[in-house]
C-alpha cells in the first residue's frame, strides 16, 4: 500500500512539474516565434532600404561631379550660347546632408535643336530633373543670328555623398 500511495504521489508531483515545465517552454516558444518574426521584419526593412539606396545612389549624381564646369562640358554647353547657373545654395535632402539637390538654370541664344540635344543629355545623365523649357520665351539680343532664340532650362540635380550614403 505503501508503494501505491509513493507511486502516486511521484505521478502526481511529475503531473505537476510537467504541466508547469510545459506551460513555461510554451511561453519561451511564443517568445522566440515573436523574436524571429521582428528580425524578419527588421531584416526585410533592411533589405527595403538597401535596395532604395542603390536606387538612389543609381539615379543621382556623385558629388563632385556636380561642378558647374564640369556639367558644361558634359551637356556640351557654355559661352558663347547656353550657359549654367546654380540659384542659391544646395539644399541638403536628409539630414546628414548625404543626399542634396541644386536648383540649376540654363538661359541663352541657341536652336532648338540644341535645346533638345541638352534635354536628350539631361535625360541619359542620373540626377537631372528638369521641370521647365521655354524656347524662345524672351527677346534676343541685338546681333544674334536669326535662326537662334532664347532659351530657358531650369530644373534639380540630385547628388549624393558616395562618403555617408
């Protein structure tokens, strides 16, 4: 009777720690299915952002190569025809200044073949975003030949610091 009585108090106190042992590993499970599923999240954030980035790194400018004569020379302009102007200062985009845009503008006599032959190179360089062309929009000045007329490109060149980004 003895043994009876001892064998079910160890099945009644193993029925205890057992149940109290399951609920626990059951808690830990939730905990960790919970984990995993923030580092998912977070992973497939930073997954997120990096593909951003290399869009952004991809469809804007370096920096550096944003210098006025530089630009001049790539899109095939300067004086005596079109010339380059920055209006103001670059304004930084993020706060660790790593992204900014300038505001350009592009004024003088030419044909309208130049003015799209300079648009058709914005086009096929990263970081141009013209949004205003006007072709003969203003007088020109005296002693211009007759086949040329004013014109007026203003738009934002994105860059990038290769450095923060």
């Amino acid at each position: 009777m003895l043994r009876f009585t001892l064998g079910l108090a160890i099945i009644a106190f193993t029925l205890i720690i057992g149940t109290f042992q399951f609920v626990q590993n059951q808690q830990t499970i939730e905990v960790r299915k919970r984990a995993v599923s923030e580092a998912d999240r977070r992973r497939d954030e930073a997954l997120r952002l990096e593909g951003m980035l290399a869009d952004v790194k991809q469809n804007t400018m370096l920096q550096g190569d944003d210098q006025k004569f530089t630009i001049e020379r790539t899109l095939d302009i300067g004086d005596p025809g079109l010339t380059l102007r920055f209006i103001g200062q670059p304004r930084p985009l993020v706060s660790n200044q790593g992204l900014y845009r300038h505001i350009f503008r592009i004024t003088g006599p030419a044909t309208y073949e130049q003015m799209n032959n300079v648009i058709k190179k914005m086009a096929e360089l990263p970081g141009f975003a013209p949004y205003r062309f006007c072709y003969g929009c203003s007088k020109t000045p005296k002693g211009t030949a007759d086949n040329l007329a004013m014109v007026l490109i203003e738009g934002y060149i994105y860059v990038h610091d290769p450095a923060l980004l």
